[in-house]
C-alpha cells in the first residue's frame, strides 16, 4: 500500500486555511479534516463557547489531543487552527508525518476576512487591528520555522492558492508516495 505523507495547512486567522483545505483534498482525491470543526463536532460545542465556557487553556488541551490524533492519519489534507503553532509539540507531530504548508496574508486582508463572520473568540474585541497586529507580531516567526513552504494569499483566490500547493507538492515529490 502506498502511503503517502498527510498536507497540513497552518497560519494565522482568515489566511485560508479551511477553503484552500477543502479545494486542495477534492482535488488531490483525499480526505479533508479541519481540526477546529473535529473539536466541535467531539465536544458538540463551538469554538466561541467552548472559550467562554472553558477558557482558552481548556481549548488548547483539546487541540493538542486533536493534533495528536489527526497526526497519525496518512493522506489526509489537515486544516489547523491559527493557535497550533504556540505549541511545538504539535508542530512536531504534524511534521512527523505531513508537510507543512503556511499560508499568510497582510493585516488588511486578514482583518477583512474575519470582520465576516463573528466565530473567533480572540477577535471579539472593539480594538480588532491592533489584537491581529499583536497576535501576528507574537506568531509570525512560529509560522515560518514550522514551514515547509510558505504562500501569501493576500491576492489569490482558493483556486488559486490550491493550484500553487498541487505545483509545490508536485515538485517536491510529495503526491508520489513511497511503499
Ligand atoms: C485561533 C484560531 C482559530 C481557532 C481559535 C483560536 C488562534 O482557528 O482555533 O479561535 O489562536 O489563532 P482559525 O485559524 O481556523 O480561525
């Protein structure tokens, strides 16, 4: 049987991760998982409550427990969270078995895409910019250092996003798989 490393989208909040995820596996013909939607579909809460429930250091134990189970799947395009870089023990199991893509887009872009839909519990703020500012700050070498290749989606659609994620892997030997 052909095993085959899993595709693992990581970046911050409204850089693409979920809709690129979704396109990338119908295209590639493999699964899709969005570790987000997994903890809430488990825990039959969404994210917002689960915050304001639990706190956010309850949410982070469940994605690392997400992250730990969702990296031993093969073949399978990962959609992570935003948060998933703070812990390097989750980067290091996705790497163990995957390649990590890191997608990334300006400030203006990401505050765009988020001011959407209200789902993000770090977001619900009056001073959003200067949160996303902040967090970006804090997270963007974390992004880098975990990356395999990078993307800026700032100007391209889904489409597009994923059409240059098939040429990387392609290049890379990654949708070949090894016996
Ligand atoms: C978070 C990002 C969110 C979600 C949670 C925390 C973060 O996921 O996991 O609200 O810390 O950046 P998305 O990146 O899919 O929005």
């Amino acid at each position: 049987m052909r095993l085959l490393k899993n595709i693992v989208l990581i970046g911050f909040m409204g850089t693409g991760k979920t809709s690129t995820g979704r396109l990338l596996a119908a295209r590639l013909g493999r699964p899709f998982i969005d570790t987000d939607k997994k903890i809430e579909q488990e825990s039959g809460m969404t994210i917002s409550e689960m915050f304001r429930i639990h706190g956010e250091a309850f949410f982070r134990r469940q994605e690392q427990e997400m992250v730990a189970k969702v990296a031993r799947y093969t073949n399978t395009v990962i959609a992570t969270g935003g948060g998933v870089v703070l812990f390097p023990e989750n980067i290091a199991r996705l790497k163990n078995n995957g390649v990590i893509i890191a997608l990334t887009a300006t400030i203006q872009t990401i505050l765009d895409r988020t001011g959407r839909r209200n789902t993000r519990p770090l977001l619900e703020c009056a001073e959003r910019e200067h949160m996303i500012t902040k967090l970006i700050e804090e997270r963007a070498g974390l992004y880098q250092v975990a990356a395999d290749y990078v993307i800026d989606t700032s100007t391209s659609s889904p489409q597009q996003i994923t059409d240059t994620v098939v040429a990387f892997l392609r290049q890379g030997g990654y949708l070949r798989g090894r016996s």
